[in-house]
C-alpha cells in the first residue's frame, strides 16, 4: 500500500491531507480569517498563520486518516506557485518530515494539483481530457495526456477569472472575497440588462483587464451610457444610488460576460484538439452560472463533462495528495534541496 501524506500552503490555506494507493483518507484545511479586514491575502500574516496551523493540521489530517506518521511512504508538497513565504512553510515542514522519517519527498506543482483534482472521484475523465483551471491566482487550459504529460493551451495575459470576479465586486463595494457574493446577488438579477464588451484575444489565452476598465467607468457614470468612456462622470451619490437599485442585475451581467469568456475559449479548445472528456477546477468552479452553463455546453456539444466535489475545486490538499501519488508510482521524488520558487511553469 502507498500512503502518501500531502501539505498544501501556496496561499492562505494550511491544508493536509492522506491518501493510499489514490484514495482520499482525509483532508483537512485550516483557512485564514486575519486577512478578512485588509480586503485581500497580506503575504507576512499569511506565512505566520500558517506557521501555527501546520502542527495541528498535519496531527489532524494523519488522526483522520487513521494512519501513523511511520506508515507514510513519501511526503509531497506544493512547491509552486504562490506566496514564497507561505509555500517556505509547508516545503520545509515537509522536508523534516522526509529527512526525520527517511522516505522521498514529492515537490508538487500547485496547477497541476488543480487538473489532477478530476482523477480524486469517480467518474473520472479518460485520458486525454481538457481540464478548465479558474482560482484567484490563474486561468488555463490544460492538456492532460497523462498524469505527468501535462500541456498549458491557453492562459491569462492579466488578471485571473477570480480576480475579474473579486476586483469586480470592489468596485461595487462588496467585501473581500467578492466572487460568492457576485454569483449570491446575481441569482436574483437579470443577466441581459448591462452588455459588457468580450475582449479580443487570439488563440486560447484570456484577459480580464478591459473587462475590469469597463466595469469601473460604467459605475463612474452610473450606467447612463454604454460607451464604458471616462468622459462621463456622476456624481458619488447618483453612484451608489445606481449600484444600490440594480446591484443585482450588474451582479448578473458582470457574471454572464465573465462566463461567456471562459466558456467560449474552452469551446474553442475542444474544437481544436477534438478533445471531448472536459473538466473544471479552481475555486471559481464553484460559480453557479459557470457550472450550470459548462454542464449545458457539454450536452450540447456532446462531451463528457467533470467537476470535482466542491472541497476538491478550492485549494486543498488532498489533490496535492493524488498528484504525489501519482508522482510516487512514476519515481518522480525530489531533493531535500529542492526550493520553493513564487513562480513556475511545470
Ligand atoms: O482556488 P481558490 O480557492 O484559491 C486560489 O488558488 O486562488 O479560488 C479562490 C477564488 C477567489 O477569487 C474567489 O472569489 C473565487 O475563487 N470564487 C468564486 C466563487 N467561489 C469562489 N467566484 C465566483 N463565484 C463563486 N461562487
Ligand atoms: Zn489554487
């Protein structure tokens, strides 16, 4: 049996998980409220908190589990991307645990954990599938040929889809993280009412930064034109005015169009490569309209659709979990002097 124990720190989660032979045994995650009150991820209080979550929330995740640390074969963590000084945290508790136990270490890139999340359940994709990745810190396209043969199609020239999402909901006002609360409002709004522009972008990449300038001169004006110019300006009262009556229809709108531009791109991808066992993870999958719309797309276009369980969509452990499994059957072990790095391809 390979058990394998797996650490996830890239953010502002503290996550442990174990899984033998590719079954999930536990998965525990230890969020950050401190960040709350600074209307987004304060890099040195993230670090910090995880420093005191790890301990509790690697105990908790081996009690689960019902495993002892001497039953681990190898110890696999996130070793990018994300913060530095977050990714440090758990990169060098792993290391202790691999060098104090004497078993290998797994480094394991974030991104692919999020496309290797579809192997966690059943039904899972065959392989090659397309894997949709939409989180705060990235959008992607990837090709998966096989758990190691992993090809990005298409990224982000700018902003991610969950920071279209969340900047988007600072500029109305909302708190930090906006993403829920867009999608809670906009349940309740019209998603035709405001028409924001789709921006041009060749092949499979993506970009989110005019989206987010049109948004922001739309609210200046008060939706009295849809030239999303800066010439007209009202004034702060006629503003909120503006966004408190029709919170929920720009809710909508800003959605629809947010959606339409993932969904459009991947529709695209398929029809490139002929590709039709299709996935979404990231935590913006957890968006209702995206997957109600992903799901409808896929009876339309006849592919086989995949979404991970909810817990397995946001950032977690357990897919760093199957992605070291994964790893460990292909002998891919890293060097206690692997390092952590903020950015990196795979
Ligand atoms: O994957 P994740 O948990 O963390 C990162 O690696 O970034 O994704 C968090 C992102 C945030 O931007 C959050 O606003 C967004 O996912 N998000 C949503 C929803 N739930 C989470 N965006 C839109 N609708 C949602 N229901
Ligand atoms: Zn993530």
């Amino acid at each position: 049996m390979i058990t394998i124990l797996a650490i996830e720190s890239s953010c502002d989660e503290t996550a442990a998980s174990v899984c033998s032979d590719g079954k999930i045994l536990s998965n525990v995650i230890a969020g950050q409220e401190v960040h709350k009150q600074y209307g987004g991820v304060v890099p040195e209080l993230a670090s910090r908190a995880h420093m005191q979550h790890i301990v509790p929330v690697v105990h908790e995740a081996l009690r689960k589990a019902g495993v002892s640390v001497s039953e681990i074969a190898a110890f696999a963590f996130t070793q990018s991307p994300g913060l530095i000084g977050s990714l440090l945290v758990g990169g060098q508790f792993a290391k202790s645990l691999a060098l104090a136990m004497d078993k290998p270490l797994i480094a394991v890139h974030h991104m692919q954990a999020h496309v290797l999340a579809n192997l966690i359940d059943e039904p899972k994709p065959s392989f090659p599938f397309l894997c949709l990745t939409v989180s705060g810190g990235h959008t992607q396209i990837v090709l998966a040929h096989n758990p190691q043969g992993l090809k990005v199609l298409g990224e982000t020239i700018d902003d991610a889809a969950g920071e279209a999402f969340d900047k988007s909901a600072k500029l109305l006002g909302l708190p930090y993280p906006g993403g829920p609360l867009i999608d809670k409002y906009a349940q309740q709004g019209n998603p035709d009412r405001f028409q924001f522009p789709e921006p041009q972008i060749p092949d499979l990449d993506f970009s989110f930064s005019g989206l987010k300038t049109s948004i922001l001169y739309f609210l200046q004006n008060a939706g009295k034109s849809d030239k999303f110019k800066e010439e007209f300006r009202a004034t702060d009262t006629e503003r909120e005015l503006f966004i408190r009556n029709n919170l929920n229809d720009i809710c909508a709108s800003i959605q629809r169009r947010i959606v339409s531009i993932l969904l459009n791109k991947l529709k695209k991808a398929t029809i490139k490569t002929g590709i039709t066992d299709v996935c979404l993870s990231g935590g913006v999958s957890a968006n209702s309209e995206l997957r109600r719309s992903f799901l409808e797309m896929g009876e339309r276009y006849h592919w086989k659709t995949f979404i991970p369980a909810f817990e397995y969509c946001t950032d977690n452990a357990a897919m760093i979990a199957i992605t070291g499994y994964y790893k460990y059957l292909a002998e891919d072990f890293s060097d206690l002097s692997v390092s952590s790095s903020a950015r990196s391809s795979w």
